[in-house]
C-alpha cells in the first residue's frame, strides 16, 4: 500500500493529529473491522447520555430529524464491511426507510489509519451536499483507492467533487478538521464503548456488525414501538 505525494505532503494534518498509532486493523468477528488497542471488555462501560448531541465539528445526517427513529452508525473509510453495507443494505434502507421520512440517519467517522483519516477529511472539506456523495464514492471504490497510489486515487475523487490540486492539499493539511474527526472517534470509544465498524445505535440501542435489511426492519419496528 503505498500512501505518497511525500506521503501525504509530509502527511500534514494526519501527522499533527497523531493517527500514526491506528494504521492497520483486523477483523473479528467477521462482520466487524475492530480497532486494535481497545478491550471488548473495557468497550462495554458506556455512558449514552450525550448520545445525541452533535459533535463540535457538527452532524452529517440524512433524512427526518423529527423521525420516530434515528440510527448512528460509526463507520471507517477503509472498512471493509462498512463498504459492504453502503454499497448494499444502506440502498435499500435509504429508498424505504430515510427517503421516506420514517428514520433519521446520522454517519459519523471513526477512522483507522491515516489513509481512512485523509478519506474522511475530503469529505468534510466538501460543500455540504458534496459530502455523501463522496462517501458513496469512497465506499463503491474502496478496493481501488485502498490499494495503492492512495494520495493519487483520493485526490481524484476529490476532483469529482470540484477540488482542485490546491485545495486537496489544503484540505489534508487542515488540523482543525483532523482533530474533529478523531474526536469524534475519541469520544465514540471512550463514553459509548465503539471499538469496531460499523457500529449502529438504533434509538440509542447498539448493534454492532453489518446487517441486511431485514434485521433493519426489525431493528426500526422495535425502536418505533
């Protein structure tokens, strides 16, 4: 895996942020990419209280906010069954569930390594309608971008979005935006006990791993009441 354009302009705000530590993952079980460092055990003392309140660097949401339902999901740029989900299940939930104004969706971004970092950070330095999109784009060419050449392949979907060289290299060089999105992680694992992706809190319930529609429906139903 090669990161380069002197790995990510000597990698910029990712260095500052200090993600170094979070670089590479495993899998387990096999419907969870789980974040190294993290006990299950210890990830089990949550305090959901604040489950709901917007992180400093503010929301992306899709859908009703004054929904009976809302799922979270923490997902990573570079997960692999978080693409699975998006790329699949997510359709379906979107065209039932979101575009019909019967749930409120909110993504938050818990990347691992500075490849799913920088991933994130095109995105919030998007316009705000730009921003989903690009997310489709990430999770439908994650085995693309993830591969190799990663500075390149990002920077060509930042194009898609209107960037320019210049302003991509703004983007990853934005500490303010880096740190936002790892406090968010931060804040994910340390108060709500997230330690792997995606993770889903349905009206505050968690639910880890990925899930077909059918578990959705039954997920929304018994959240509804």
């Amino acid at each position: 895996m090669r990161l380069d354009r002197r790995t990510f302009i000597a990698t910029g705000a990712v260095a500052v942020a200090g993600l170094g530590g979070y670089a590479y993952f495993n899998d387990t079980p096999d419907n969870v990419t789980r974040m190294p460092g993290i006990s299950v055990a210890n990830a089990q003392a949550t305090d959901l209280s604040d489950l709901h309140t917007a992180p400093a660097m503010g929301e992306k949401s899709l859908g009703n906010p004054e929904a009976p339902v809302t799922i979270i999901e923490y997902a990573a740029a570079t997960c692999g069954h978080c693409a699975n989900f998006h790329t699949g299940t997510f359709k379906q939930l979107k065209t039932e569930f979101i575009d019909t104004g019967k749930i409120h969706f909110i993504l938050r971004e818990f990347p691992f390594g500075d490849a799913g970092l920088a991933a994130f950070m095109i995105a919030r330095c998007a316009p705000e309608d730009k921003y989903f999109p690009i997310i489709d784009v990430l999770f439908e060419q994650q085995a693309k971008w993830h591969s190799q050449d990663i500075f390149n392949q990002l920077q060509g979907i930042a194009k898609l979005a209107g960037f320019t060289e210049k302003t991509f290299e703004e983007c990853l060089k934005n500490e303010e935006i880096a740190k936002g999105i790892l406090a968010i992680r931060e804040k994910a694992s340390k108060s709500y006990g997230v330690d792997s992706t995606p993770t889903f809190f349905i009206n505050g319930k968690k639910y880890e791993g990925g899930r077909g529609i059918e578990g959705f429906r039954k997920q929304i139903e018994e959240a509804a009441g």
